[in-house]
C-alpha cells in the first residue's frame, strides 16, 4: 500500500487542480498548483486505501480464473 501513496496522491492533486480549473467556468477562484499539492497530502491516504482495495480485488478476481 505504501508503494501507491505517491501515485494517488499525485492522482489527488491532478484531480484538484483540474476541479479548480472547472470551477473559473462557474465563478469560482481557481485553486493553485501548489494549494492543490498541499490538499492532496492528507486527501492521498484514503484513496491509496481504497486503490489499493480495489487492486487486491482485481488480483483476486484473476486468480479465481
């Protein structure tokens, strides 16, 4: 689970950032890179949780076939 923090986090940030981008079109302020990085921090480790139980029932499934 440790080695898929890094690329969800990352995931996060993306997200947000792209979210504040779609925010302009309906009068919000846009979120900065940086504001983005630094909200996906604490935001990375739920969703390494649930990528990660998500990835263990993938393998499962393959092994049932």
């Amino acid at each position: 689970m440790a080695l898929l923090w890094p690329f969800a986090t990352a995931a996060v940030a993306i997200n947000l950032f792209l979210l504040g981008l779609i925010g302009i079109a309906i009068g919000l302020p846009a979120i900065a890179p940086i504001t983005a990085l630094w909200v996906s921090l604490p935001l990375g480790l739920p969703f390494t949780w649930l990528s990660a139980r998500w990835v263990a029932s993938l393998i499962a499934e393959a092994e049932r076939t």
